[in-house]
C-alpha cells in the first residue's frame, strides 16, 4: 500500500479548501494510505474528512519556528515510510519536516524559496490569477507540475452522525428546530467582518421571526459577540446567546449541523457550514467570492463588488468599509427568504 503525507494549512477554511485535492489523490490511488499532518486547531476538520485515513495533530505554535520540534517530528514521521509528501502551506518552515523524515518525493509551490526542501516543485500558471478558486490552486498539487486539470472538481464535504451532533446541541441547549447560527468574526481581520449591530438587528428579526440565534466563534471573537449582544437591544435577551470561546471546533461543527440557517462572514465556520449543507447566507466584502466561495447549493452569497473590493486587505485601506457597511439588514434577510428556512412560529402560522 502506498502512503502518502499531506501537510496541512493551518486555516479552517484553506483545510477545506484543500478536500478537493485529496479527493483526486484518492481517485487517481484507491489504496492510497492518505495521512494528513495537521495543527491542533486544525486536525478536527481532517478527521472528519472521508478521504483521510489518519490525522497527525502536529504540537506547533502558529507562527513559530519551533526548529528542534520540527526535526523531532520529522524523524518521527521516517518511521512511517511514506513514499510522497504534499506540503500546502506555502511557508520555509512547513516544509522542513518532510525534509527531516528523509520522504523521496515532496511536492509544493516554490513558497519561500523552498528549492532542496522541495523536490518537487510546483509553480502557479501564468494565466492564474488571486481570484482564481483555491479549491483548484490546492488541487494542481495532484498531478505532476503543469498539468492542466479538468475544470470539475468534487465539492468539500464533512461527515456529521447525527446522534453525536443532536447530543451535541442539546446539551448547549438547542432547540429541536428553529435554530440560527451567526459566526460574526473572521480571524484574518475586521475588513472581513460585517458590522456587529448589522448582525445585532439581524439577530433581533430572527427573534422576531422565532428562531432562537447562536453566535459562534473562537475566544478571539469572543469581544464581537458581546457587540452582537449589545446591538441586539433588550427585547432579544435570552433569544440570543453568545458560545464564543466555550466549544471545541468539533463541537462548533456539531451545532453547525444542528442548524437551521448559518450566516456568516468569509470565514472557516462559513466553509463548515457549506461542508455540512447547511442552509446559509455568506458575507464579503474586502474578499473574493471567486476564489473562496461557499461551495454549496445552499449557500447564498452577499458581495457589493464596489470599485475597490476586493483588495484582500486585514483592514479597510481606505477607511470607509464601504464593502461590508452598505450590506444592509433588508438584504440580508431577504436573502434569508430565498433560502426558505422557518421556525417552529413560521411552520404554525396561516
């Protein structure tokens, strides 16, 4: 049996991103071994992967070199005897530890100038652009470098048990229907965020409409959910809660499945949800629909594509955020009636 080492990005959304090229791996070797090294925060999204045969949760720090604990898991990783490794991150440092174990073939972009790490080394077409879809940037890493690829690839998808993810939503107190989740953070930066009062007023017409609203996020979106609740006023205390900081990534993916409606900015939680087949609207503004969209029948997406968007900035670079402050409220819910979800109020009624 063949096996092969895939080396993981260390963003929710890129791991997602990245299915597509494991789907072809698989294709192209059925009894490919496929083992995915992976950062801890990370390695949960892999495991629910079907094409993944093992996660291998990598102990570093995002952003540290960490050199003697990457050449100790390299030399972990020898013991193995994978014949190939796929390194996607494009960094110096994230290809050193395939390097370390000694694996014959190692494929990659160019990155950080990664000649002799790499021994296989791929470069971005010349007619590629940074709109381009990331499920196909990661799935040229398939093939041999300069391979036009066949434009149909499979869409990412997660693995959900039912049983687990009802136990799940219970225990944080989900109703049985009738559930909204907002994910209004994006780690990458505030020009990927909607306003909190937009998603505060949004939370409050859900309320209104009788669904009960969940925000979702990491501790790091922990002060964005307390605005949230603020903007949602009064009347949708009790109605909205915020679980920022208090559930592990498998226990988001739970809820997330739980769902009714998902709305969110360009984010990880948003590419879960369209995983998941979740019902959802998605938020851009500083980024491209183009190439990360929620890739799902039942995703609606929100883009202005005003003159300056997308510019892929952590911040507005020009100071009036016109990209995500125009998506009004009425936009947004109207895109919420496309999509047909309906609490337990809407089902009653007339």
């Amino acid at each position: 049996m063949s096996r092969l080492l895939v080396v993981a990005p260390n963003w929710i959304g890129d791991a997602l991103m990245a299915q597509p090229l494991l789907a072809r791996l698989r294709e192209r070797m059925p009894d490919l071994r496929l083992d995915v090294l992976a950062p801890g925060w990370v390695a949960p999204v892999f495991a629910r992967m079907p094409e993944v045969s093992e996660v291998l949760s990598a102990p570093l720090r995002h952003g540290a070199l960490q050199l003697r604990e990457r050449w100790w898991l390299g030399r972990a990783l020898k013991a193995r005897g994978y014949r190939e490794a796929i390194v996607l991150p494009n960094s110096w440092k994230s290809a050193l530890m395939p390097f370390f174990a000694g694996i014959p073939v190692r494929s990659g972009y160019l990155g950080e100038s990664r000649y002799g790490l790499l021994n296989r080394i791929h470069r971005r077409p010349e007619n590629a652009h940074e709109r381009e879809p990331m499920t196909l940037h990661y799935a040229r890493l398939s093939a041999p470098p300069g391979t036009v690829l066949d434009a149909f690839l499979p869409e990412p998808r997660l693995r959900a048990d039912p049983a687990t993810a009802r136990t799940t939503a219970a225990r944080f107190g989900f109703a049985p229907r009738s559930n909204a989740v907002l994910c209004p953070g994006a780690e990458y930066g505030p020009a990927k965020r909607w306003p909190a009062e937009r998603y505060g007023a949004l939370a409050a017409a859900l309320g209104a409409r009788g669904f009960r609203t969940w925000l979702l996020g990491s501790a790091a979106d922990a002060a964005v959910c307390e605005e949230v609740l603020h903007a949602a006023g009064a009347a949708a205390r009790g109605a909205v809660v915020s679980l920022a900081g208090r559930t592990t990534l498998d226990e988001a993916i739970d809820l997330i499945a739980s769902a009714d409606l998902v709305v969110s900015n360009d984010s990880g939680l948003m590419h879960v949800a369209a995983a998941l087949g979740v019902p959802q609207v998605a938020l851009f503004g500083s980024s491209s629909p183009a190439h990360t969209p929620p890739l799902s029948t039942q995703a609606r997406v929100i883009w202005l594509g005003i003159e300056c968007s997308p510019c892929f900035a952590r911040v507005c670079p020009l100071g009036h955020f016109r990209c995500m402050r125009e998506i009004t409220l009425e936009r947004a819910l109207e895109e919420i009636e496309r999509l047909g979800p309906q609490s337990d109020a809407g089902r009653a009624a007339p």
